[in-house]
C-alpha cells in the first residue's frame, strides 16, 4: 500500500515509570526491525521514561489524551505544547473510554485533535459503535458522523498527521475482535468519508487502523485487509513479544 501502516500500543493505565522503563528496555530489540511504523502512548508519568529510552530508536512516543486549552486554570490537564516540549509525537484523541468514562463528546474530540495538530502532534483519533448500535444497523451512520465532527476544521494539509482508529466499543476489553470483513467494512467506510471531504488522494494517503483486542494470535488476518492500516493494540502492547509479533505481520 502507498500509505503507512503504524502499530501503536495504548497502555492505558498501566505501568508505572519504573516498570515503563523495564517495558521499554523489551521493546526496543524486539520491534527494531519493523517494516510499519511502530508507536508507544504511554501514561503522562511514564512519557519522560518513554521518550527518553527511545531516543535513537525507531519507536515513537505518544499521549493518550491531551486538553484543547494552550493553558490556564484547568487543574489536572495537560497541553499539546506540555508534551511536545517532552519530545511526543503523538496523541490518542477520543478513545472510547475517554467518551464513556469522563464525558469525551464529538465536539471535545475535535477540540483536543485541533489542538494537537495545531501544537505539531500526530493524532490518533478513535472512532467505533457500541454493541447495540451495531445491532441496530447504524455502524456507518455513527462512524461516519464521529468522522466527520473530528475532523471538522482540520485542512487536507494537517490531514498527513491524522490516523483514524476504528475501535468498535463491543470489542475493546472484551477479548472479543470484529472479523476481519466487519473491520475491513468499517475501516473502509471510514476512508469513504475521508474522501468525500478531502478528495480521494487523501483518503487513500490517510492511515486506518483497526483496534478492539487485537492480539498476536489475529493480527496476520487483520492485517491482511487492504483497508486496515494497522492496529491500536491494548492488552497486548503490554507484553514485549506479543507486540513485536504484531508490530512483525504489519
Ligand atoms: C483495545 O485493544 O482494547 C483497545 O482499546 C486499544 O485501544
């Protein structure tokens, strides 16, 4: 494919710096041949660690949330410029347990993304139906409006830094995985919509990955489908060999 395939671990909340800095220490042999790009977002205390240890490696570092405000009376938030400043590249924006747990809507999705690509940070932004959406045959529909309220403002210039992640909801720590074919489906849909904005030139150009329990055991198939540009991977971006095996079959 022309366009970058990028495995991306999110480790949520897990590991504390010094348990990070083990983590790293695995990471860095095990994934250093990698034909994809390959990216770690990390918990805010363990990013000095991450950024740090990575240096001079083909890892990059991202965040897993950032605020849309520059500064100011937010207590407890962290700015794009905050981790730029640390030598983060990326950003996790929207993640379905951003919206379901702390109130993370469309239109904070699109602040925080405006903000971080403003700042000069690549975005991942992650978009996906609960179950009974599915059920109820609105996948497309509520992808698609999640899509396009994301990226509203963003030009086709800034659209190089984005990364969209299809993370169905139903499939995010369940330890159950859309079928190759359903991800495929959806992370074509997904680029449809890219494209009625941006043109086909950049919807073909922007990377689509697939997350929700993807692990060393389906990734091949997954990532087989030619929409599917690699993956958001949590559980298994905590475990150095299941994460070389994915990041290896991408
Ligand atoms: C998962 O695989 O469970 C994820 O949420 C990846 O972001």
């Amino acid at each position: 494919a022309k366009r970058k395939a990028i495995i991306a671990g999110n480790w949520k909340m897990n590991k504390t710096a010094s348990e990070a800095a083990v983590l790293v220490d695995e990471l860095v042999p095990a994934v250093q041949d990698a034909g994809c790009e390959v990216v770690i977002c990390t918990p805010y205390t363990d990013l000095v660690t991450a950024v740090e240890k990575t240096k001079g490696t083909n890892i990059h570092v991202g965040a897993e949330n950032v605020h849309f405000e520059k500064s100011g009376a937010f207590t407890g938030e962290i700015s794009a410029d905050m981790l730029v400043d640390l030598g983060v590249e990326y950003v996790i924006v929207g993640h379905s347990e951003r919206r379901q747990y702390f109130a993370e809507t469309d239109q904070t999705v699109n602040k925080r993304a405006l903000a971080a690509l403003n700042a000069g940070l690549k975005v991942i932004i992650c978009v996906g139906e609960s179950l009974q959406q599915r059920e109820e045959g609105v996948t497309e529909e509520l992808v698609r409006m999640q899509t396009k309220i994301a990226l509203r403002d963003v030009t086709a210039e800034q659209m190089a830094n984005v990364v969209i992640a299809y993370e169905p909801i139903w499939a995010i720590g369940t330890g159950k995985t859309a079928t190759a074919d359903q991800a495929e489906e959806v992370c074509g849909q997904i680029r449809k919509v890219i494209g009625e904005v941006y043109g086909e030139a950049v919807a073909e150009a922007t990377t689509v990955q697939y997350g929700g329990s993807m692990n060393a055991k389906n990734c091949e198939e997954l990532l087989s489908k030619k929409d599917v540009d690699g993956g958001l991977i949590g559980g298994a971006s905590l475990k150095a060999p299941d994460f070389a095996v994915i990041v290896n079959a991408a």
